[in-house]
C-alpha cells in the first residue's frame, strides 16, 4: 500500500516530528513497504480468530491501593529546564 | 420553539476514590502542594512501567454492577495520542475496543413524577491529566504545570442521546452523582473536579429521523452551569439554524462566571488521536468470583434506600428521595432518628432549617456545626413538649454558634415550655381575672366571631409565661375555660 507524501507530513505534525524535504520521500517510500507487510497480514483469513490485546499470553497482575511513591519533587525537578513554586514552567498554552 | 426538539447525551468523568493513583504508588489526596504527588511513574519518566491498581478496577466493576450493566471479564487498555503539557507521557491510557463495562441503564425521576430510563453505552477506566495553570505571577508567556492529578484514576461514563431537555440531563447527572456517591466509589466534591460532565448536545425539526450536528462542551463541574449551558446552547443552534446557518462540529468550554460559552476546537481540524492497545499494560481479567464478591457487597443503592425510608420510617416518597439521594444527608437522618425515635421531626429539619442553613453558608452536610447527634438531642426536646416550635429554632440557632447542645442551651437560656397544665391553667385563670374587659368582649361578640378573639388572650398568656407556655395545651386550656363563662 503506498502512503502519500500528504499523509506523512500529517502524520509528522501529530506526533511532532520534524521531517525535512531531503528525506521525505525516503520515509513515505519505507513507510509504505511496512504497510506492504500490512497487506501480507491483512490477507490472512481470520474468520473465527479472537482478536487478541497483547502477544503475551499472560495477564495484568493488580497492585494494592496503598501509597508507595514518597514526595521526590526536589529530586525529579532537578532536571527540570524551569521550575517556579513547584510548578513546570513551559510555553504558555491556552485552549 | 414547538417546532424543534433537543437530543443530549452525557459524557462523565467520575475520579474514583483511591488512596493512590491508577498506574502509580502516589496519593491522590486533593489540594497538596504543587507536584509533590507526582511521582516518576506519573511524570513519564524513561524507564518507568505502569502497574494497575486493583480498587480502581473494583470501583468501576461497583459501578456497573449499581446500573446493571455487563462486565468484561476482559478488558484492555488503549493509548489516546495527543501533545498537551499537562499528560506527559504524549498519550492518555484509556480503554476503548474493550472497556470494563458494557451497556447499563439509569432511570431518573421527573418534577412531574415521570420516570424516563437513559441508557449507558458503556464506561472505561483512563487516567486523569494534570492542571496547566495560566494565571498567576508567571513571567510573560509561561504556564505552570501540576501534575498531582496525572494518573488519578477515573471512570468515564457516556449515556445514549436519551434526553431531550436540561431538566432530564441534570436528573440523571444528579441520579449518577447520587450512585457514586452512595456505592463510595466518588467523593462526589463537584467543586473539587471530583465529578465532571461533558454535554453533547444537538436540535433537529420535531419528527425529524437524523440527529443533527452536535456540539460537545465540555469539563461543567456544577449542575447549575450544566442547566444555563444546555439553555444557552440549545437557543443558539436554533437561532443559527433559523437564521439559515449550519452547527459545526465542534467542542466548546463554558465559563460559568462569565455565562459564556466559546469554541474550543472545531472537529475538522481535529484530533487523529491514533489509538492502540498500550503494550505496557496486560487484559485485565476478572473472575466469576470477583464479580459475584464486589456484587454482594455493593453498599445500598438510593432506589433501595429511597423505598426503605418510605418503608421504615414512614415517610413520603418525595421526602425519601430527597434524603436517600444524598448519601452524606441520608446517613446524617438516620443517625439522628436512631437517638431521638422521631423519623418525621428529623426529616422536616433535615430538610428545613438545616439544609436552608447549609445552603446559605455553602457548607456540605459532613461539615455541618450542628452534628446528627446534636440534632437528635434538639428532636427529643421538641417531642417530649419540652420547648416549641419557636424555641426550637432559637436552640438551633444556638447550636449552630457553637454554644453547646440543645439541654445546655435551653438551661442557660432559660427556654423550658411550661407544659404542667396545673400551672398552665393557672396563669390562663390570671390573664383572664386581669382582663375581665376582654372577657365581656369575647362573651358579647356574635360566637362565629369568636375565634377571632383568642389571638388578644393567646398574646396576653404568653406574655405572662415569659413565652414559655405549650401553645397547644393553652389553646385548650383557654377554651374550656372560656365556654365555661359563657
């Protein structure tokens, strides 16, 4: 299956990934080999076959409520580009 | 306006109760200082691994076990992709091809007496964000972040467009607070962000068959706002619509002290949020067992405790709903009506001069000054005739301030109604022999007159009992003793 150019510049913008004009075509041309491998996959007839939500044949252990995790906010502001008061500083985002 | 109709359907975020976030070891207890919550799980720190907690998981099983919903006794977690500072790890873990519970119903109750059933789609379990604060002594330009709420574990409730007006809407929003609340899944503090809704709402010609476009606002924290954004909503894509304008797909945010609701972004331009199953979290599985456990000992519902309250204590059906709707309230009555044996007493001031004074000081009954055991000494008080109805009021005024309970108040005030009808009797002979100008009065008026006049002598008795005389014991006393003269 071939992906447009269009669709990886979206898809770039989604994930926040700056993609430059030099390798473009090179990412939409090995994308689209990897949706080929998609189009192997989806041939198969899977008619009967219990979708399935991970490879794993296991399942979620649980944990007890109880509170582990200490304050460490010194600790993990440390690499923290701005802090004031506690809070994260970042580029002022209003919706 | 007879010639369109409103389709709403509700999306609820409910943040359940836990000691400890959904994937992490953190608390969730409300108002700490800034960011000392948020652990390296919760600020998607390289490395780090979620691990899911286990009440978060019961309480939403609660959940749909209290709206007779399906289970999934697998269920699984998805990724929402999207880039927003308040959700560090770039995605939100939520659950979308297989949530935790299926389809359920909830039925509300009308002004009218009606009852209408909404249907629930289902309800997933997710993570709530952080908060990004925008105001403040920030530089130029800045935002701060809190994180103490990333990670705080939530259900999402979304309902079928089943309802057609506010009224319906704030019904079944009050009718899942109610539920939550009662199973002690929720807090239930609106003004915390402990319950938040989403209102979907659209308008088509009445009998059209398509729903029409449909705008989502979102994040309303009461149900007041709730009811003045359906209102203001719905008049606008009428007058959009009549004014031969099309509804845009779009979200919007409400701002409850301005009245004004805004476009927050339109679904064109939307989200491609890119879905798919967290490779970091197994199917949840949930045994027979599990389920049958949570089920047996899933606390009582407001439907049974509304028909338990007509049933045990006598009440009307409308005076149970109020109070079992409320579980604080209801637990709040029926402590007061174990000490003081009066179920009626207790629900007409619980409901009255207690809720009154609640509502007025905008303090939620669990922090109310005058506690149920206080109450119910006041309750008895009134019962055994030892003060009136107007005494009461100035004892509970009096408790309210903090001056003691309702013996202390009425010793210290001097309050005690003289209900001894010896010497009630005594005191209406006194009145009587001092107003003998009020007694030939009373003698020469036409007798269908008459009644008229006892308000002079109930005045005069009152007076001379210092307002503490039983009105009723009067009332009678004084008539005998005026038919007597006759």
């Amino acid at each position: 299956m071939h992906i447009e150019r269009h669709e990886i510049e979206k898809l770039a913008t989604l994930a926040r990934i700056a993609i430059n004009e030099d390798t473009i075509s090179d990412v939409t041309a090995r994308l689209s080999s990897v949706l080929d491998l998609v189009d192997q996959l989806q041939a198969i007839d899977t008619d009967g076959v219990a979708p399935m939500s991970h490879p794993m044949q296991s399942t979620q252990r649980l944990r007890e409520d109880e509170v582990t995790e200490l304050n460490q906010r010194e600790a993990l502001q440390a690499v923290a580009p701005d802090i004031e008061e506690g809070l994260f500083l970042v580029p002022k985002v209003i919706e | 306006m007879s010639s369109w109709e409103t389709v709403i359907g509700l999306e609820v975020h409910v943040q359940l109760a836990t000691k400890t976030k959904i994937f992490s070891g953190a608390s969730t207890t409300f108002g700490a200082e800034p960011n000392t919550q948020a652990c390296a799980i919760d600020l998607a720190m390289p490395g780090t691994l979620p691990v899911l907690n286990k009440q978060a998981v019961h309480y939403a099983v609660m959940f749909g076990l209290a709206i007779d919903a399906e289970i999934a006794k697998e269920s699984a977690f998805e990724r929402k992709n999207y880039f927003y500072p308040d959700l560090p790890k770039g995605y939100q873990t939520t659950q979308l091809e297989k949530p935790i519970v299926g389809r359920g119903n909830v039925e509300i109750q009308l002004a009218d007496g009606r009852t209408k059933n909404v249907r629930i789609h289902h309800a997933h379990l997710e993570e709530d964000a952080g908060k990004s604060l925008h105001e403040g002594d920030f530089r130029h330009g800045v935002s701060g972040i809190d994180l103490n709420r990333a990670g705080t574990p939530l259900i999402e409730i979304v309902s079928e467009p089943d309802m057609s007006n506010a009224e319906e809407a704030i019904a079944f929003a009050k009718k899942l607070h109610s539920i939550v609340t009662s199973i002690g899944i929720c807090d239930g503090e609106m003004s915390q962000g402990s319950m938040r809704f989403d209102v979907n709402v659209s308008v088509r010609r009445t009998g059209a068959a398509e729903l029409g476009t449909r705008t989502e606002t979102k994040n309303l924290n009461s149900f007041k706002f709730m009811e003045e954004c359906i209102a203001k909503e719905v008049e606008r894509q009428i007058d959009l619509i009549e004014d031969g304008g099309t509804v845009l797909q779009e979200t919007r945010l409400y701002n409850g002290d301005t009245k004004v609701a805004r476009s927050m972004r339109s679904k064109e331009e939307a989200n491609d949020y890119r879905y798919f199953p967290c490779p970091d979290l197994l199917p949840v599985i949930l045994t027979d067992e599990t389920i049958e456990e949570l089920r047996r000992n899933l606390p009582e519902l407001p439907d049974a405790r509304q028909a338990r309250f007509v049933a045990q204590y006598g009440l009307s059906d409308y005076d149970a709903g109020i109070l079992a709707y409320d579980s604080a309230m209801a637990a709040y009555f029926e402590v007061a009506t174990a000490r003081s044996g009066s179920a009626k007493l207790v629900a007409n001031w619980t409901m009255g001069e207690l809720a009154a004074r609640l509502n007025s000081e905008d303090i939620s009954i669990v922090k109310s000054p005058v506690t149920a055991e206080q109450l119910a000494g006041l309750i008895t008080r009134i019962a055994d005739n030892s003060i009136s109805g107007k005494m009461a009021k100035e004892v509970f005024e009096g408790i309210w301030d903090g001056e003691g309970n309702a013996d202390d108040i009425i010793e210290t005030r001097d309050l005690k109604q003289v209900s001894d009808s010896g010497a009630l009797e005594q005191i209406v002979a006194e009145v009587l022999a001092a107003n003998q100008a009020m007694v030939d009065d009373y003698i020469n008026t036409d007798e269908a007159k008459r009644k008229k006049k006892l308000g002079g002598f109930m005045g005069q008795i009152m007076k001379a009992s210092k307002g503490q005389a039983n009105p009723q014991q009067v009332n009678q006393i004084l008539a005998k003793k005026l038919s007597e003269l006759l």
